[in-house]
C-alpha cells in the first residue's frame, strides 16, 4: 500500500474509528518514521480541529434558555430604555466580536495547515533528491562498467591482443592472475583475484623482462578484501619484445625507484 493509499485511513486513524489490521499495520508504518504519513496525519488532525468551527451555533430552547439565566441568578435592574438604533448597535459589536473570534481561530488553523503543509513538501524535495542522486550514482556506476565491459570487449577480440594466465608460485597456490597485451595500442593490463593479503606498506609488483640489462618496474597494486586487484600500464614507445613477466611483494610506491626485484615472486610467466 503506498503513502497516497493511506490517506482514508489516516483520516479514520484521527478520528478513532480505524480497527483491526489496518489500525496495526497504520501504527507499523508511522513508528516506521514515514515523513509523508506523519504530515499526512498533522493535516488530518488540524482539518478535524477546525471543522466544529463551521457549524452552525445552535439556538437554545427558550425554556432552557430561561433557566440558564435563573440558575445563572436574578437579573439585575434593567437599565433605562435604550433605543432602537443603541440595541442595533450593540448588536452588530457583539456579531463583530464573535466573528473576529471565529475568524481568528480559522486563520490560526490555516497558518498550521500551511506550515504543516510546508515541513511535508520539505521532506519530500529532500527524499526526491536523495534518490535522483542515487539513480544518478547506480547509472554513473553501470555506464562506467558497460564501458569497461565494451573495451574489454574489444581487447578479446583483437588480433593484436594476448592474453597469458600467469602461473603462481607456492606461495600463492590459491591466486590467480591473468595478463592483457595490446600491443597496437602499447597497453598492459593485470586482472587478479584470491591474492594474499600483504602487511601494511606492501604491493604487488609488476615486472617486465625484455631481455635488456634491467627489467621494466610496471607498477604496484594493492587487492582488496576478496584478494581482487588490477593494474594497467601504458608501454614505452619502444619496449623491445616482452619475453617474461613477474609479480613480486614490493614497497607500496608505485613501482617508484625500483630497478630490480628484491621481494618474493608470486607470479612468473614467459611470454610467446
């Protein structure tokens, strides 16, 4: 049942005429913290306030009206006679006194309608703007994985592209890593999971054997929670032919003034 459905019973609910299973699942729902009931419910209370105000006043009997006045006590000594135009007088102050009382007391329910009124669409602009930033977020999000999904796409499909699972050593008997070589496009990627978590101030090196006189340091990633980290480098302009590649536990720098391996190798893998 949505907010807007709830209404007649809201109504009812103020009224203390609702019972049953609605009456409890209506409790529910308020003590749930709604914002649009609970202002729903302050304009259902307010309206039931000022509707004695539009009924008519009724006349008394004149009999009742009589002893009303006895038990009230005796009259006092009439004074002089007033004239017509004196009684139409002081009966047109006292219709102008009872109205302003009357229209004083409606104007008052009014203010707390509007405010009522006022504090609920608040907190429906604040609700609508929590979730448009949400769909916001979920759409930014799913863009950015479809893209990621077209590129990897891609990749797959490339003639140039080669893609080598790494074999693990040992100490990782239960990691997996697997390699991206684009070589059009000079771009490396790594894609790991079940990694095993590091002590503080460590990460996975990439190294990259060309056959020359000291390997390329490709970078350094961290895996999450579920051992899963990535990593993408950007080849030089000429790397010469990649021959073998290795991960090693390394200094958390970012591949930074790294010119040899010195941790232990996780991975190691010859290339075609």
């Amino acid at each position: 049942m949505t907010c807007d459905e709830r209404y007649d019973s809201l109504l009812q609910y103020a009224m203390g005429t609702l019972g049953g299973p609605e009456l409890d699942e209506l409790r529910a729902h308020l003590n749930g913290g709604c914002p649009i009931c609970a202002g729903k419910l302050a304009e259902a209370n307010a309206l039931l306030g000022i509707l004695p105000l539009t009924l008519p006043s009724p006349a008394l009997p004149p009999r009742v009206r009589q002893r009303l006045l006895d038990r009230i006590g005796p009259a006092k000594k009439p004074a002089a006679p007033l004239g017509d135009s004196t009684v139409k007088r002081h009966a047109v102050n006292h219709s102008h006194t009872w109205l302003a009382a009357l229209f004083g007391a409606l104007a008052a329910a009014c203010i707390t309608i509007v405010i009522y009124s006022d504090t609920i669409h608040a907190a429906q602009g604040k609700l609508l703007r929590e979730a448009q930033e949400r769909v916001r977020t979920t759409q930014n999000e799913l863009n950015a994985t479809a893209n990621d999904a077209r590129k990897l796409g891609h990749l797959i499909e490339s003639p140039s592209v080669q893609i080598v699972t790494l074999k693990p050593k040992p100490i990782q008997a239960q990691g997996f890593a697997r390699l991206i070589l684009d070589s059009d496009n000079r771009i490396l990627r790594v894609y790991a999971t079940n990694l095993n978590p590091l002590p503080s101030g460590k990460g996975y090196e990439l190294w990259l054997f060309n056959g020359g006189q000291h390997p390329i340091a490709a970078g350094t990633f961290q895996v999450n929670a579920q051992g899963a980290g990535s990593l993408q480098y950007t080849l030089p302009e000429r790397p010469g032919q990649i021959l073998q590649v290795a991960i090693t536990d390394e200094p958390y720098n970012g591949g930074k003034g790294l010119t040899q391996p010195s941790g232990n190798i996780q991975f190691v893998q010859g290339l075609q």
